[in-house]
C-alpha cells in the first residue's frame, strides 16, 4: 500500500489506515464510493462513509448529529428477526455501536487517527416485530484516548424504549503498524 492511502474494506469492515497527503479518499465498493472525510463534522460528511458497507446493507438513516449526540434510524426488517417473529437483540447493539462509533469520528482526523467499539453492553427492555427504531447516542465521557457513549434505542413509531446500551470505543492511532 502507498504512503497516504486510506482503504475502506467493506468485505470485512475495516479501516486501514496510512497517514499522509490525502485529505479526502474514495475507494469503489461493490454498490458505490465510500468516502471518508478527513474530519467529518455534519450528516453529509458521515453519510459519505455509507456505500457499500454494514450501515448500507441494514438500510440506516443517519437523522441528526452534533458535538454531544447523533440519531440513527432504521426499519426492522424480517430478516432481522429472531425464530419468535422479534427484532433479534444483536441488532439492538449492531445499531447502538453503530451510533456510539459514528459519533466518534466527529471532529476526528480520521487521517491521524480513528474510533475502535472495545465494549458493548445492553439491556433489553421490551421486544419489537415491525416498524423503525431510533438510536440516540450520547456522550457520557471523553478523554484523548477513549469515548464513552449511553444510548438509547426506541421504537419510532410509539416512542417506546426498547434497549438501553453503553458503548465505549478506543482511539487507536493510525500509524502504519498499528494494527493488533
């Protein structure tokens, strides 16, 4: 890889990073051009990370974002459910480390450095079949190295929540050779 290339793998989603001139990097993707933004800070600059990844496939809409929350929203789908006919719980969690790690990208020379999700946890409050559901990430800590998020994920529909997460991820530098 060259020096100052960032690569987005979507078939594995991760990011490998090596810092350098770039600002902004576009890598193809089997359904469109991923793009991430040297330090995203507004609902356009994290949406060009979409195509072609995780967030893309479970069909989520990025509502609101600021320094201290982002909204996420997505519809439950039957291929997200568990054999009883609910939404499956790791949903629930795909979409709250979703939110928590999204947030932790702004402001974020995602060039120097990047968010990793090393904690997940949440308690499941009451079930849900259809619809659309809303996470609500918000920042309980943040320090240089880690962040820690609280996030509430709802049905749209009753306004009813649903899980209660926490999320903590970790800035790992972006240094060539810092991938344990």
């Amino acid at each position: 890889m060259e020096q100052g290339i960032l690569e987005w793998n979507v078939a594995v989603s991760a990011l490998v990073i090596v810092p350098g001139f770039c600002r902004m990097v576009v890598v193809n993707t089997s359904s469109g051009e991923a793009v991430i933004p040297e330090k995203p800070r507004t609902v356009d600059d994290l949406r060009q990370m979409w195509p072609g990844t995780a967030l893309e496939a479970f069909g989520l809409s990025l509502v609101e974002v600021d320094d201290d929350r982002l909204i996420l929203e997505m519809p439950v789908r039957p291929e997200f459910r568990q054999p009883m006919g609910l939404l499956h719980g790791g949903v629930h969690l795909f979409l709250a480390e979703s939110a928590a790690s999204l947030h932790a990208c702004v402001g974020i020379d995602l060039h120097k450095t990047y968010p990793v999700g090393i904690e997940v946890n949440g308690s499941h409050l009451r079930p849900v079949r259809d619809g659309n559901i809303r996470a609500v990430a918000e920042v309980i800590r943040r320090s240089k190295k880690t962040i820690v998020h609280q996030i509430a994920i709802s049905h749209v529909e009753t306004g009813k929540q649903l899980c209660a997460c926490r999320v903590t991820n970790l800035y790992r530098s972006a240094t060539p050779g810092n991938a344990d």
